[in-house]
C-alpha cells in the first residue's frame, strides 16, 4: 500500500503541466505525421501521460532511463528539450539523435535518456548492464527501465529479473500495462495477468499501481526508488490505457470503441484538473496560462525542427565505426598549428 503526496498548488499544476506538455507535442505530431513532415514509425503515448509524469518525480539528474519505442513522454518530462525532439522527429542534424534515429529512438546522453528502444523488450538487459556498471563503481543511482506489458512474454524479461534480483542491481522496473500487446489482448497470450504476482516470483518487491492517477504513480515511484536506493530491484505494474491505435500505421480494428471511451473517462489530465479544481488550487486563468506556455513551447520547437538541417549525403556511412574525437583548439596549439587530420574525420 502507498500513499500519494500530499498535493499542492506548485506541485499539482507542475505534474499538470507535464503531462499537457506531453499530450499537446503527440497532439501536434499527429497533425504532422499527416502532412508528412514526420514520417516512418510513430507510436503515441497519449493516456498514458500520468506513468511517465509521476515516475520522474521519483528520480534524480543522476539516474538512467531506458524506454521504449513510444518515448516521447519519458523524454520531454527527464528533461530533453522540445526542440531536440522534434528535430529529431523531423529527422535533422539538430535532433538528439542526429536525425537518425526518429520516433523510435530518442537518446541523450547528458540526461542519462538511454532510448528509445524499438524492440520489444530490448532495453531489459542494457538496462541490467547499466545498473551493474553503477553498482561495480560505487554509484548511488537507479536505472529506471520502462516496458509494455509485451515485453513480459520475452526471454529478456525473465533473465533481466533473475539478473538483477541474484546480483541485487539498482533497477526499478516500470512495466507500462496498456492491456494489449500491439494488438493482443493480455489475457490471449499471458497464462498470469497479475503481472506484479509473476515479477514477485523473482524474490523482490512489486505491486500493482493505478497507472491513469499521476497522485498514485509518484506515491508508488517514491516508495519504490527508495527500496532500489537500499539495495532491491523492484517492480511497479502501472495499469494504463492508450487512447490512440498501437502506432499511426495500425487501424485498431482489436478493441471496441466503446471499451476505448470508457477508459477516456479515467483520463488522467482530466482527472487531476478536477482534483486540484476541486481543492481551489486551479482557476480557470491558471489553466489558460498552462495551456498557453504548453503552445507556445510546441510552436517554438516545430520552427526549431523547421529549420534545421538535413544530414549531408556524404556522412551517410559516418557512424558505423568508432572516430576518434577531433583535436580541442589546445590541443592543435600544442602540436604546432592546424592538426586537423581528415581521417579523424572520414
């Protein structure tokens, strides 16, 4: 059992203001993708908002993040800006993958943003490896692992639990339960739909948490990075819902339209206005002045990825092999002049 935060007005309207952050940008990228200025893969993370908002609020500058492929909000909310994203989205230079890797795979290594993973799956082990590294340093830190409920039928799944329970690491497994795998009911392909009960069979702490109340998410997220700080992985299963299909390509022909409006009525951008409405922490000009910085923010970022830069088609084949780094201007002083060395840069 946990207990959320106590709510406030900063603290409310800043969790609100995070999650409209992330539903306006998706928002917009739809609106995009239809115009063809964002093309390839796009997975949406729209009503899940609540998973990524509260479990950030639980970590420090100094933890790890590793996503998945439907990462906008794990991104924008850790901390990489607007603009970097959307460049990326746009495929430019300026993105914060160099444009190379789009939707799917968000990265940025200042914020400890490790994807972006678009298998399923995927980012279990690196996941693993990034906390035994902490741990085998001597670093305080939790590598927070986001995954769908997909993910829990793969190989990976088990041996990254086992891993990380025998070896006691610092992972703190956040296992994003929409209810369907692509477009597979949970109950079609796991024998256990408790998913908290399977992940406890590894011998560490899990519950199961209501992933559409951003309140809940930070209560549990708090509770349980404190648990991975002492020394224990741990296992949140956020039960959530996404409002859009599986990705833009996927007609969503697997789930009824009235099963998808009723999840909308747990909304949870709707749900934490009426609460903080309610308290007399929101007005009417304070939601305005949200809504307003949140368009402003959107606006500035899509005339960022605008423009920016294609990548040259000569660097096509950069990057498939290490480079070592181009002399500092110090360094090309010491050695006497211009050092460039057009192999540094091939």
């Amino acid at each position: 059992m946990t207990v959320a935060p106590r709510l406030d007005r900063d603290h409310g309207q800043h969790l609100l203001h995070q999650m409209l952050r992330v539903r306006r940008f998706e928002e917009k990228c739809v609106e995009l993708y239809s115009a063809a200025k964002i093309r390839g893969f796009m997975h949406l993370y729209i009503g899940e908002e609540a998973v990524a908002v509260g479990i950030m609020e639980a970590l420090e500058p100094k933890d790890a993040i590793v996503a998945t492929y439907r990462e906008h909000g794990h991104a924008l909310v850790r901390g990489v800006s607007a603009d970097a994203v959307m460049a990326e989205m746009y495929g430019k230079v300026e993105g914060c993958s160099r444009g190379r890797g789009g939707s799917m795979h968000l990265f940025d290594a200042a914020t400890r943003f490790y994807g972006g993973n678009a298998i399923v799956g995927g980012g279990l082990p690196l996941a693993v490896g990034l906390a035994l590294a902490d741990k085998l340093q001597g670093r305080e830190c939790v590598t927070a692992c986001f995954f769908g409920d997909g993910a829990v039928a793969e190989g990976e799944f088990h041996e990254s639990m086992n891993l990380a329970a025998l070896w006691r690491l610092p992972v703190l497994f956040c296992c994003e339960n929409n209810l369907y795998a692509m477009g597979t009911a949970i109950e079609r392909y796991e024998s256990e739909t408790d998913l908290a009960l399977k992940a406890a069979s590894y011998e560490m702490p899990a519950w199961t948490v209501d992933g559409m109340d951003v309140m809940a998410v930070e209560g549990a997220a708090r509770k349980a990075a404190a648990e991975v700080r002492g020394g224990m992985p741990c296992f949140l299963e956020l039960r959530t819902y996404r409002f859009r299909a599986h990705s833009m390509y996927d007609p969503d022909l697997y789930r009824s339209k009235e099963e998808i409006e009723r999840w909308k009525q747990h909304d949870p951008i709707a749900a934490l206005t009426a609460q903080l409405q309610e308290a007399g922490l929101l007005s009417a000009g304070d939601i305005e002045e949200l809504e307003r910085s949140v368009a402003e923010e959107v606006e500035a970022a899509i005339a960022f990825a605008e423009a920016g830069t294609l990548e040259p088609v000569e660097d096509l084949e950069r990057f498939v092999y290490w480079e070592p780094p181009l002399p500092t201007p110090a360094e090309e002083v010491a050695a006497g002049g211009d050092s460039t060395d057009e192999s540094a840069t091939a």
